[in-house]
C-alpha cells in the first residue's frame, strides 16, 4: 500500500505529523520519498526517504526512526521539485495510487543549473551550424557576392562644363547609376553630385598646394586631381548623416553649400563653416575633356566620421 496524502505519520516513539506530499522517482515510477509536516507556525516539513517508512494502514504511516533521528533529516525545499501537472511521465496513473495532491518528482538537472543547459543547447547549435553550413554556403556565397565585389573605378560621364556660368558657384549634376545590393535586383537609381569652377584661391584651399591622389582599399592608385586643374567635384552628401544639400546663398557668410537636416554649411572649397559636420566634402575623381564633357568616378563615403572611409 501506498502512502495517502493526510495520513497520520509516528515515529518509533511519538507522533510527528501528516503526509503533505509524495515524492516520486521518474525513472522507476516509485514511491521514494514522504514530505510530512505539521500544523503550526515555524513547522518544518522533513523529507523522510521511503526505507525509513517501516509501515503503512489506510490513515497511518509508522516509521522506522525515532522523533530526534525524523528531526535530523532533510528539510524539504520546494523549489528543487516540480508538480507532476508539469512533466509529462508515460504510464504515472499506473504506478502512482495517491489521493489527488501534490505528486513531485525531481527538477530537472539541466533546468537547475542554467550553465550546463546553455552549455548544451550552444553546442546542439554548434553541431548544427556545422552540418548546415557546408550546404547553405554556397547560397550565401552567392547571395552575398555583391557585398564584397570591389569597388566599381569607372568613369561615368554626367554632362558639360558649359553648364557652368561662374566661376566658384555650385552646379548640380544629376545622373543615373545601376546599383546591385546584396540579393536584390539591379536597381536604376538616381544620384547627383555638384561641380563647380574654382579660381586659383579656392583651388589653393582645396588641394594645399599639392595634387590630390585616390586609392582603393588595396592602396592601388586609382586616379589623380591635378591641382591646377580648375574643375572640382564633390560627392552630393552630406558629410554629417548623408543628406542631399544645397547651394544657398547665406546672410552673413554669403554663397556657400547648405545641408537643411542639421544646418552644416560649407564653403565654396568644401570647409566646414559651421553645423555639426565631422569633416569637409569629399571631393571625387574629375576630369573634363577638350569638349568640356565631365566624367567622375561616382564615390560614396562613410557618414559622420572624421575620417574618409569610401563605401561605395
């Protein structure tokens, strides 16, 4: 016979409580242990092992210990056990006879300590990755290819110098470009950059007195602005955060390049004059044939960075 929930529980020389739950084993679908408690405030309830129960009638449950030994057992701790309600245990109804109650059984190891679950489920996603990665790979290869291909150097012609009327004033070219991002299809989109003819002060502050080099990111030489060359090209965003600007004519500062997102405002040489502008604008590869048609390499630069980091 089972324990019953509420039976009365002695020991071998007086009487220590009631039965208040049932501890089972999940591997052997026993019985293997007692929780009894008594009524009162400050009442410990001990978790009795099932050999030291000697006895067991319909309402009384006799032990093999004595008061002062059933003292020295374990205290239960509730939170080291989940209800059967919890766990799903095949066949516990044909195992388990016990008036409805709280039926526990262990909490499980790997729930109890959080370590060893991480531990475990991180290397199920290490094997995992392992056998997946072989056949996702050349997926990913070739969805991600466009990410890594080199910059594309070449020379896109955008218009005529004659569009030019004076000389240190912005021009806005405008153009198309086909751009290939990662997996998605090649896209036609619109871009524009400004030009303008520089006198001989303004090309001073431009290239302090020296030719004006472009590399790749391998360091191999692209192209170089010649710095008595009076055609210079700035790439048309912002510094800051990328926005478009414009060329604005200022109160105080006169004619100048104007960002209106966080109000940076450059000069005709492409020095910050004021905002929030990390750095002067990029000015990019130029060159303008015998017929005066401007060709550039289309270059974009990192935002709100001090230094010029091309990316694109």
């Amino acid at each position: 016979m089972q324990p019953k929930l509420k039976s009365k529980v002695r020991s071998a020389d007086s009487d220590v409580g009631e039965v208040r739950r049932v501890i089972m084993d999940p591997l052997s679908h026993e019985v293997s242990h007692i929780v009894v408690g008594g009524d009162g405030v400050g009442v410990i309830e001990r978790q009795v092992p099932i050999g030291q129960v000697q006895s067991v009638t319909e309402d009384l449950v006799t032990l093999r210990c004595t008061g002062a030994e059933y003292a020295a057992l374990p205290a239960f701790k509730r939170e080291d056990y989940v209800t059967t309600h919890e766990v799903e245990i095949a066949h516990l109804e044909e195992r388990i006879h016990v008036t409805p109650g709280e039926v526990l059984v262990p909490f499980p190891e790997l729930e109890r300590s959080v370590k060893r679950r991480t531990f475990f489920a991180n290397f199920t996603h290490a094997i995992g990755f392992l056998i997946g990665f072989p056949l996702a790979f050349p997926v990913l290869r070739y969805l991600m290819k466009p990410m890594y291909a080199p910059f594309d150097n070449g020379w896109l012609t955008i218009g005529n110098a004659s569009k030019i009327k004076q000389e240190d004033v912005g021009v806005q070219y405008k153009y198309k470009r086909k751009v290939k991002e990662a997996y998605m299809p090649e896209q036609e989109i619109d871009k524009n950059i400004w030009v303008l003819k520089a006198t001989p002060k303004v090309l001073e502050s431009v290239y302090q007195g020296k030719d004006m080099e472009f590399r790749d990111a391998d360091g191999k030489h692209v192209w170089t602005n010649k710095k008595d060359v009076p055609y210079v090209a700035y790439s048309g965003k912002c510094p800051h955060l990328g926005c478009g600007f414009k060329w604005r004519t200022h109160k105080t500062l006169g004619q100048v390049f104007l960002c209106p997102c966080h109000l940076s405002i450059y000069d005709a040489a492409g020095k910050v004059l004021d905002g929030p502008a990390p750095r002067a604008l990029d000015p990019l590869p130029i060159k303008v044939t015998a017929t005066g048609d401007i060709a550039i390499i289309d270059m974009e630069f990192k935002a709100g960075t001090k230094a010029q980091v091309r990316i694109v």
